[in-house]
C-alpha cells in the first residue's frame, strides 16, 4: 500500500483562555458557597471535604487565571515586537537599504542604534 503524502499541520487555534478559566474559576467558588451552608450534613454523610475542594479549585484557579494573563500579554508582546521588526525591514527597502537598517551615518549612532 503507498504512503500518503503528509499534509502541513495547521497553525493552532487561539482561544479565550483568560475567560475559559475565569469561568471554571468563578464555578469553583460559587460551588463553594452553594456547599458551605450543608457542611454538617456533608460531614455526617462522609463528604465533609467536598466544601474545601471546591475552594482549592478557585484558588488553584486564580493561579491559573494569572497565568494565562501572564502568557496572553507575553503573546501580544512578542506579536507587537515582530509587527515592528517587519515594519523596520519594510522602511528599510522604501529608503533604498537592503540589510534592514534604518539609515544612520554608520558610526553606530543611526535610529536603529540610539536608545531613548
């Protein structure tokens, strides 16, 4: 039997993930409130723990809310970054340069050298 030929994988799918966690979060507290008032029931039937996994799973979920703002903002700062360095390349081929400098007297004080 002949192999198929293997197609490209497709670029990953961006999802919300701040408001997928933010909603698992939310869940995980209001679950615990919901329980807290049965406490006692729940410790004479064996499931006195239920409460306190519920808010272990909020906090557990902050953490991960945190996280996801940290990487969501670290995504648009690297996008913001390559989106500059393309623009940089592209000035540089309109003023007439080919290796994507920005011009300068070559003394390596040019814009692209100069800090703010």
């Amino acid at each position: 039997m002949p192999k198929t030929p293997l197609h490209p994988s497709p670029p990953p799918l961006e999802a919300n993930d701040v408001a997928i966690v933010g909603a698992g979060t939310v869940l995980w507290f209001v679950a615990f409130v919901a329980l807290l008032p049965f406490q006692g029931t729940l410790s004479d039937h064996g499931h006195g723990t239920w409460p306190w996994i519920c808010l272990s799973g909020g906090l557990l979920g902050l953490i991960g809310l945190w996280y996801c703002r940290a990487r969501r903002d670290a995504i648009a700062r690297s996008r913001a970054a390559e989106a500059a360095t393309a623009e940089q390349v592209a000035d540089g081929s309109r003023n007439g340069t080919t290796d994507g400098s920005t011009g300068g007297t070559g003394d390596g004080t040019g814009p692209a050298t100069q800090s703010d």
